[in-house]
DNA sequence: GACCGGATTATG
DNA sequence: ATAATCCGGTCA
C-alpha cells in the first residue's frame, strides 16, 4: 500500500505552528531502491525562525542553515549530538529560517519492528533518513514524500523538548502529538491528582 | 585555530 | 545520572 496523493507546495507554505499539527497523522514514505519505508506522524514541533532562540535559524544564514533558510516543502536534516539525525521540514518560504521537527511516527511498512525506542533520533535510523537527504524535496521527484492523513487524530500540545537552553522560548507550547498514540516520544504531561512541576534549582542555602 | 555544547539515546 | 561522539558556531 503506496499512498499516491502528495501534500502540494502551498501545503509548506505556512507559519511552522500552523504546519505542524497539520502534519500530525501525514504519512511519511521513503524509498530505497525497491523497499518502501513508511510511517504515521505523531509527534511534531515547530521552530520558528531567527527570533526563536530555540531554532538554529537563530545563527543566521550558515553552512549549517542553508537549507533551513532554503524553500519550504524540502528536508532539513541535520546532526545532533554527533551521533543523530533529526528530520525537519521547511516551511513558511525561502529566507524566513521555519521548520517542523518531525519527532515519532507509528511504523506502517518496511520498519524495523525490532526497534522500540522512539524519538527523532530513532526516526530517521529507522526510515533510513541522514544528512545525505538535506534539502531533498518532499513534493515529489525525491526518494522522500509526504501523504496526505487517511484518519482524524487527537491532538495534545506541550512546550518542546530539549530546548530549555532557550530561555523564555523553551516554554511556548509549540510541540504537538496524537494523543492516542502509542509511539510518541514521551507522552504528554498530565496534571490531574500529580505535581508535574519541579524547582529549576535547589532551595537556596543559608 | 581551539573550545564549547547540543531540537538525543542507551545504559547504570 | 551519565557517557557516547561529531561538528558547527563562536571567539581569539
């Protein structure tokens, strides 16, 4: 089963918190020679150009943000940690540095079922998406597509991951997720009958 | 030209 | 809690 139907160019065009709810429950397909490797988006979040101190769009035009600052509906791809790929998606338009981390995604052909872990990371190892795939186009004539969803989903929203660097921006709730989804990264906070939050730093000491 | 630290994950 | 492991961005 190979969705035929694309996400358009104008779908790309968009603020990254417009985009990326609506990428929740957008297939995602990769194709390797003959295989065929596919998954069900859970699990976005929004990075919002140089202002957002959370995005790399913050530095300016670099080597590294060349394609990020390049036309919407290509991949940003970039290495985290020395060892990770995360896979991004250009949105809004060309120079305007908009982009949506594509965190999880539910397994639907041609993925390891062995791996258990999720998370952007894991994602793009398991779909066999690297930094080779910056800035290939997503809207047809690349080896990676995007598909329209085929169900409704439930959408929870939280701050990002990771990005506690960033100061006041780290706490926009700019991270969205199928909340019925078993394969997000980690679920979504709940605040009912538990304290979720915890001090910043220990109390101070006389 | 050196140094710092990260949009993460597996393991103790 | 912490190591693993590159390299881009920054500052000199």
């Amino acid at each position: 089963m190979v969705p035929s139907e694309l996400l358009p160019p104008a779908f790309f065009e968009r603020d990254a918190r417009e985009v990326a709810p609506l990428l929740i429950g957008v297939r995602l397909v990769v194709r390797e020679g003959g295989q065929v490797r596919a998954g069900r988006i859970v699990e976005t979040e929004a990075y919002c150009g140089p202002t957002d101190l959370a995005c790399h769009a913050r530095a300016g035009i670099t080597k590294r943000t060349r394609t990020l600052y390049g036309p919407p509906g290509h991949a940003y791809v970039f290495l985290i940690y020395g060892m990770y790929d995360c896979f991004n998606v250009v949105v809004l338009g060309e120079g305007q540095g908009h982009a949506v981390l594509v965190r999880a995604i539910e397994p639907i052909a041609g993925v390891d079922p062995g791996a258990s872990g999720a998370g952007p990371g894991r994602l793009t190892r398991a779909l066999g998406i690297t930094r080779a795939d910056d800035g290939a186009p997503l809207t047809g004539g690349g080896r990676i597509t995007l598909h329209p969803a085929d169900r409704p989903a439930r959408l929870a929203r939280t701050a990002r991951v990771g990005v506690a660097y960033a100061g006041v921006w780290a706490d926009r709730r700019w991270r969205w997720l199928d909340k019925e989804s078993a394969h997000v990264s980690r679920p979504p906070a709940r605040s009912i009958g538990r304290v979720t939050a915890r001090p910043r730093s220990a109390p101070s000491r006389p």
